[in-house]
C-alpha cells in the first residue's frame, strides 16, 4: 500500500491566550491519498481551520503545536521554517474563506497571482504573466488579459474566489486545502466554484482538503469525510459510509437538522444546547448536548477513537449500544 | 502602557466568546456597579497610578508653597552668589539671588491653574456644543463643521499669539484665549462619537416614548460620551498648559513679573553656554513631568473606561 | 478622486479667505501704525494725514480687500517697523524655513517608518519597549525645552566636555559665514533638525506602528505567507504598502502644521526664517508682515492637506474610481 500524501497524527494545537490556555486541537488522526477529495465538516470553533493552518504552518506563535504531520513522508512538526516555506504554495496550497480579505487590496490581481509562481520557480516576468492569464482562464474569469490589471475589489465576490483557487493552482500542488471556498457566496455562485475545483482535480491529480460546514457540499464533492467537534475528529469514513449509517450521535444529529427536498421528515429537529466552550467537561466534549449520554459514563470517561474498519472510526463510548440509524 | 496579547486564530475565538465570563474560577458572582468596575481597572493600570501619584505631589508642593516653599515668594537676595542646587537650595539660586525652588513652585501655581481652568472650561464648552451640533445634524452641524476648520487653517500658536496680542494677557484672558481654541477639538471629538449614538436603538426608544431633544441629548446621548470626553479633558490640562508655556516663553503669554514656567525659561534661555545654564533645567522638567503624569493618567482612564474590556 | 481634490481646493479658498479677514480684524484692532507719531509735533494733523494716506478710515471690509488684492498680485506691502517692502523679507525667510522642513521633515519620515515597522515587527521584544517608552517621553515633552536642553548639551555643553574651540554642534543660526552646503552646515542644522525630529518620530512612529500591527493581522497577510513567500517579501512588498497609506496622509497633514513648530525652533536657534520672522513681527506690532506670514502659512496648510489627498489616491487604489 502506498503510503499516504498527508499522514496527521494525534495532532494537538494549544494557544496561549489571555484568559489561558486554549486546546484548539486535540487527539486528531486522519489520514489523505493523493488524488482524493477528503472533507472536514465541523461548526465554528471546532478546530477545523486551526488543523489545516498547522498543516500549512502558518500558526501564529502564540500556538504550540504537538504531535505529527507527515507529508510525502516528511515531518512538517518541528521542520525548518525555511522548509515549510518551500512547501507553502509549492506542494501545499490554501484557498481562504473571504477573498475579499485574503487579497491585498493595493496590488493588482495578476501580480499577487504570478507572484506565488515567482516565489518558487525562476521564470521570466513576460512567461509569469502568459500563465497567469492561463490559470485566470482555466478558473473560468472571462477576460483574463484586462482581469489581470485590475484590483481586488473590482472584481465579483465569485471571480475573487476564483482568482484565490487560480493562485493556489498555480505550480499544481499535491494538497490544496480549501477552507470553507464557497461559504461567502450566494448559492449559484458556489456550484459554479465546486465546478472549478472538479476541473482541477480532473487535469491533475491533486488532492483536496474540503473544509466546511456545509454538508451539501460534502455530499456533492467528497470522497471520504471526518466530522470535528470540540477539536477531535469524532467520526471518520466515506462519505456514503458516513452520510447513510453516521454511528457518532453529533453526526447523526448534523444529518437530522437538514431539511429534505423530498417533503418528508416533519420538523427538522436541531442540536440542543450551544457550542463547546473553552472549558471543556470532563468526559466526551458533546455529552452536555448529547441525547445518548449516560451520566457517570459519558460525562466522566474522555472517549478514545475506535478504528472499526481501515478508514473508518468514530469516538463515542455508546455507539455499539445506540446502533446505526440506516 | 498596557498592550493587548496577539489575537488567537478566528475560530478559537467564538470559542472563547462563548464563555469567558464564566471562565475564571475567580470570577465574582456579585454585582458591580460601572463605578466600581472602573475604579478597579484604573486602579490595576500602573503607569495611571504612579501619574496620579506624581501629579497629586506636584499639586500640593505648587499650591502649598505658601507652607512648603523655603524661602519668601519674588525675595531677592541680590548679595547672594548665584549657584546650582545644594542642601539649602535645592533647585539652586539664580541670577537675582531668589532661591529657585520657591520661584518654581509658585510659578507652578500659575500654569496648573491655567490648564485646569482651560480644560474645564474648553470640555464643558466643546461636549454641549458639539453635542447639539451631532445630535441636531444639517446646517447646524455643518456650521460648526466650517467653523472648527477656520481655526486649522493657521497654525495654532501664531493664532494664540495673536489673539493675546489683541486681548491682553493677564491669566485670565489666557485661560479664555485658550479655551476659546481648545473647545473646537473637544467638540469635534464629541460630535463624532454623538454620530454614531445617535444611531442606536436606545435614542429612538427614548424618542417614541415622546422624550424632547434635549432631555434625549442630555439623559441619553452625553452620559455615554463620558469616556472619551473624560479622557479627553484630562490629556487637555497638559495640552493647555504646555501651550501656555510655549507663548509665556515667547513672550505672548504671562507676563513679568507674574511667573510662569514658560517665562522663566525666557529668563533662563539667556543664560545658555553660561555657568547660569543649570537655570534652564528645573522648570521644563516640572512641565515634563506634569505632561507625562497627565498623560499616564489619561491612558489609564482610556483603559478603564473602555466598555469592550472583557476584565 | 480629482474632482474631490478639486473640490476641496475650492472649499478651503472661502476658509483661507475668512481666515485672513479675522486676522486682518485682530492685527489692524491692535496695531495702529499711526501710533509712532503720537509724539511728533503737531501729531494730531499728522497723524490724520497718515490715515488718510494709508485709507485707515475706511470700512475695515474695504480695507481687507485692497489687501487682499494686493498680496494676491504679489504685493505684501511695506513693513511699518522696518520699513523695508514685506515681500523682501518674507522670500528668504521662507528660503530658510523650507530648508529646515525638508530636513527636518525627511529625517523624520525614514526614522519614524523604520521605528514603526521595526516595533511592530517585533512587538513586545526589549526595543521595542524602549522605544514605546521613548515615545511617551518624546510625546511629553514640551519642544521648547527639549530645544533648550539640547542646545545647552550639546552646544556648549559638548563643546566644554570635549575641551574644544569651537563648537560640535551649534546654536545660532544656520551657516557660520558664508552659505553653502558643507559640514558646518551640517553642524549647525543638526540641532534644530534634532528638535523638530524628536516630537515629530515620537507620534509617527505610534502610529506607524499602530498601523502596522493593524496590517500584519490581516488575511492577505496570512495569504501572502501561505504563498510561501520569504518574510521579508511580505513585511516589505505587502504590509509595508498597506501600512503606509494612513500614515502618509498624517504626515502630510502634519507637514502643514510644521509651520507653527517652527516658530519655536527658529526662535530657539536665532534662524532667520519665518517662525522668528513671526515672533519679531508680532512683538514689534508689525502688521503688515504679520499678514504676509498668516497668508503665506495658511496657504502652505492648504497645499499640504491637497497633497495628503493626493498620495491617499495614489497609494490606495480603493479611492481612486470617481
């Protein structure tokens, strides 16, 4: 068996704060090939952005990071920060939320683009600027040439978001991690942005990390799929796997908020109680919200991941008990 | 002098949001009022408490010179070598043999007096002006607007002197003069921060329930001004009396034989590349720090006052 | 983005204007020119032909626009204390005081933008504590003294410490004898340099650093890393551009209001420019040239603030469209 593009394992993330200590990150293993699709569902705070910024290295230093990421076989904990940079937009490349944000607002578009190319190959102004116009018209913007010259906020909400993929492909990395691409933007510009990550990864064999909290878009784009909560990984596994017999209570609850197109299934039932704070109780992160919980147990014993199949696991102390919903 | 810690990553900060009030196992669960919330958080602010410290020693040594002084207001000892600090003298004894301590503490009087009055006076001024001016909007606001801007168009100090020129320059007309200028700043400052006020529910609350404008500027719109202008007045004393000096010193100011620490100055700058120069220093260090406690003391209420602080 | 400077241009003209007049108002209120005649012979006739001659009767509105339009033609009439025609003494004391701004001026800007980023760059290292604290004293403290103490230090003071003839660095004016740029230039513009510059970098660099670490948290920085750019590439191409941007308007704006700190330090360092050409003037009663030095600053102030827009236009592209 080859070994994975992207090996994580019991990473954990803590931040100094103010008001303490932050575990961001706790425990988390999982696992990515080359070529596949892998999504990270999760809510705000559930640590999903703060794993794939340790990933691409770009933790503040307030963050300590512990644990290991092993990419193309090589330790990125710990690494030589001038390694990491070269990895960074090389092999590894990130698409942010808010492309508004994440562009530079004084320089032109078609520098920032050719500039990710310029950082880590020796290549003419004149050859930088005929790729830039290639990767603008491989992301579908119309115009490219004119594009190119033109800043940031003179572009659409969906252009900018394409723009960013555009920067992110530009020297065809093996990993694009993508956090949460299409969560800024109205629903028919998102299709039109997952359609661009499908051309992609028809061209090149590159993988992509989905992060989102959109489970439409997992079910539309992802092979395989980890839920996070309270910054584990709560359940792992493919996406049919996952999305018809999800064995974690949080999934299934997640599963059971949607609302069905077909009309059926009543009310939509919701997740009781609010997110996980800073501090967490002792015993499993989800068990003060969780139907299934059995006071003594639940709240007391942090529950370990169980593989119960290569690829696919979950993390509750009940879930042989509760069964499978299909 | 307090800075604030780098800011976690956007997602553990909902996280946090959540419940930091919670979080300490140390916070109270009894009630606090805003005063005692604000007087606990000055309180922790040590470069505050050392300003109030050194500002209060200032005050009583200035304004009971009467008692503290060693030696006689103005008495000149013309028999007397001058000559720098020692035990009896401390801060020396200038060219017309008065001890110098005396003379600064009471020309201290002088400028502390000035700067107080002009910030209370300019605030008072400046809050209800610019209030109304926010508050009421249209040709109102713009006229007050077009008048603030006259007064930048010159440069300050040219404008002070000349306005003390045609005024007179006793101290009360350079308390007046000054705080004829000084008002414009605050109520800038104030008009702005009634902009936006102005547009929170709680004013058009107040207005549904049939309150009348002013009852609505006075109850509702300046008491959550208080921050900023308190701050404000406070940095304005030292503004104002650094502003008094610099035209005392030039000679626009207070004039002799009242003292001020700007036209001692005057006298001592004569006395530069002289074995007299030790002159030039105790006065300008009695401005500086009186700036720097003033200024410490308006970081520390900024702090305090600060209604997003989570402490 | 023109038409608003434009715009603005033709909005400060009525202010200047108004601004002038009430100068005009308080100078001719307190001045009168036909005072130095009161003790002549017969002074009372005289005195009534000097105001006829120099139409002080006549309504001070009038009186402002034939002043007006004669200094807008270049005109700024004769000083009555000097007798000598204003304009020859405002040029050259303009002269002096544009060398001292540009001096004063550019060495701010280069050490105040290093000290900004390079605090902000590395927040809450032992520099950058000494320098926050050198600021607090810089912003405390007030520029005549600071001018005075310097000028004792580092005049005589140095001078006398180093056991010298002549002095290091000196005190009085801006050349020795002859003009020319040469080290005793440099010499004597060191210590007024040093004033200005002081006050000036302790708010700038605030700011600077303010609007730095402001930048440095954003997410086109965070994209500019994760591009993997070297960090020098993203302080110097990325932050560095944005953060400039405000601060550049401060200190345009700022350079307009030079013209007032410079009256100390021209005062301080007997430098014939217009900061001292003030002070003598107003001292003396010297209307005329007094309203020659409250248009000419005015008019620097203006022109300032019109160029602090345009940079703003020019370094944002946000604010260019329409």
């Amino acid at each position: 068996m080859t070994a994975p593009l992207l090996e994580v394992r019991d990473l954990a993330v803590r931040f100094a704060t103010e008001h303490g200590p932050v575990q961001a990150v706790d425990d988390l293993t999982y696992r990515i090939e080359a070529g596949e699709t892998f999504g990270i569902v999760g809510e705000s705070g559930s640590g999903k952005t703060v794993s794939s910024l340790a990933v691409m290295g770009l933790l503040p230093s307030t963050a300590t990071v512990s644990g290991s990421i092993r990419f193309r076989g090589e330790e990125l904990v710990g690494a030589d920060p001038e390694e990491l940079r070269r990895l960074r937009g090389d092999r590894i490349a990130m698409v942010f939320q808010d492309a508004l944000t994440a562009l530079n607002p004084v320089m032109k578009v078609g520098l920032q683009v050719g500039e990710i190319i310029a950082a880590h190959h020796d290549t003419s102004a004149a050859d930088r600027r005929q790729r830039v116009v290639e990767l603008l018209d491989v992301v579908g913007i119309p115009n490219p040439e004119r594009r190119a010259e033109q800043y940031p906020h003179e572009f659409s909400g969906g252009m900018r978001q394409r723009a960013m993929i555009a920067m992110a492909i530009a020297n065809e990395p093996d990993l694009l991690i993508a956090d949460e691409p299409t969560t800024a933007l109205d629903v028919t510009v998102q299709a039109q942005v997952l359609e661009v990550f499908a051309r992609i990864q028809e061209r090149t064999d590159t993988a992509v990390t989905m992060i989102t909290h959109d489970l439409g878009v997992i079910a539309g784009v992802a092979d395989r799929v980890m839920v996070m909560y309270a910054g584990r990984d709560v359940e792992q596994g493919s996406v049919d796997e996952v999305f018809y017999a999800p064995r974690h209570p949080y999934t299934r609850g997640l599963l059971a908020s949607l609302p069905r197109l077909d009309g059926g299934g009543g009310r939509l039932e919701r997740i009781p109680g609010n997110p996980p704070s800073v501090v967490l109780p002792p015993g499993c992160a989800f068990s003060p919200r969780c139907g299934f919980a059995v006071a003594g147990r639940c709240d007391q014993e942090p529950p370990a991941r169980r593989e119960v199949a290569p690829g696919r696991s979950d993390r509750c102390l009940r879930v042989d008990e509760i069964g499978s919903v299909a | 002098m307090s800075e604030a810690p780098p800011r976690p990553e956007p997602g553990v900060v909902d996280a946090v949001d959540a419940v930091v009030g919670d979080l300490l196992p140390t916070a109270e669960a009894v009630p606090r009022t805003q005063w005692q919330l604000f007087r606990r958080r000055f309180v922790r602010h040590r470069a505050a408490m050392a300003g109030t410290a050194v500002l209060l020693l200032l005050l009583v040594a200035c304004f009971g010179a009467d008692w503290i002084a060693p030696a006689e207001k103005g008495k000149q000892d013309l028999l007397a070598e001058p000559a720098g600090p020692s035990w009896d003298h401390p801060f020396g004894v200038d060219q017309l043999g008065r001890d110098y301590l005396t003379e600064v503490l009471y020309a201290g009087q002088v400028s502390l007096r000035i700067g107080l009055a002009v910030a209370v006076i300019s605030t008072v001024v400046g809050s209800i002006l610019g209030a109304l001016a926010g508050y009421a909007g249209g040709w109102v606001d713009s006229a007050l607007m077009r008048l603030t801007d006259l007064f930048l168009v010159i440069p300050q100090i040219a404008l002070l002197a000349i306005a003390l020129k045609r005024f007179g320059s006793s101290p009360l007309v350079i308390t007046l003069v000054l705080a004829a200028l000084f008002w414009m700043g605050v109520a800038r400052v104030v008009r702005s921060q009634v902009l936006v006020i102005k547009q929170r529910e709680f004013v058009e609350a107040a207005r549904a329930a049939g309150a009348s404008d002013l009852r609505i500027v006075a109850r509702h719109i300046l008491p959550n001004c208080i921050g900023p202008i308190t701050v404000n007045a406070t940095l304005a004393v030292a503004l104002a009396i650094v502003a008094e000096s610099t035209l005392s010193f030039l000679g626009f100011g207070v004039q002799r034989p009242d003292t001020s620490w700007g036209n001692m100055l005057t006298d001592a700058r004569g006395f530069v590349g002289t074995d007299l120069s030790f002159l030039i220093y105790s006065p300008g260090l009695m401005l500086l720090l009186v700036t720097l406690a003033i200024n410490f003391i308006g970081d520390g209420l900024r702090d305090a006052l600060d209604p997003q602080s989570t402490r | 983005m023109f038409a608003y400077s434009v715009r603005r241009l033709l909005v400060s003209i009525p202010l200047l204007i108004v601004a002038t007049f009430l100068v005009f108002w308080s100078v001719r209120t307190t001045f009168d020119p036909t005072a130095k005649l009161a003790t002549s012979r017969d002074s009372a006739r005289v005195r009534a032909e000097m105001r006829e001659r120099l139409g002080l009767d006549d309504p001070i509105v009038v009186q402002y626009g034939r002043w007006l339009g004669d200094a807008v033609t270049g005109d700024l009439g004769t000083s009555t204390r000097t007798r000598q025609e204003v304009s020859s003494m405002v040029w050259p004391a303009l002269g002096n005081t544009v060398q001292l701004i540009v001096w004063g001026f550019g060495v701010s800007l280069v050490v105040a933008v290093g000290i900004g980023v390079f605090s902000a760059v590395r927040q809450y290292s032992i520099p950058d504590y000494v320098f926050t604290a050198l600021s607090y004293v810089g912003l405390a403290m007030p520029p005549f003294w600071f001018a005075l103490v310097a000028s004792q230090l580092l005049g005589p003071g140095l001078k006398d410490a180093l056991g010298l003839d002549d002095p290091v660095f000196y005190v009085v004016g801006l050349h020795s004898d002859d003009g020319g740029l040469d080290l005793d230039y440099l010499q004597h513009l060191f210590l007024p340099v040093l004033t200005l510059t002081v006050q000036i970098v302790a708010s700038w660099s605030r700011y600077q650093r303010s609007t730095m670490l402001e930048v440095l948290s954003t997410d086109y920085i965070r994209t500019a890393r994760a591009k993997g750019l070297r960090e020098r590439v993203v302080v110097g191409r990325h932050a560095l551009r944005n953060a400039l941007v405000p601060v550049v308007s401060v200190v345009a704006i700022d350079a307009g209001l030079l013209f007032g700190g410079l009256i100390i330090t021209e005062t301080i360092f007997s430098i014939p420019g217009m900061g001292r050409l003030f002070v003598e003037a107003l001292t003396a009663g010297d209307a005329e040239t007094v309203l020659a030095w409250t248009l000419v600053s005015a008019v620097f102030v203006i022109v300032f603030n019109l160029l602090a827009d345009l940079a703003y236009g020019l370094l944002d592209p946000r604010v260019r469209l329409s």
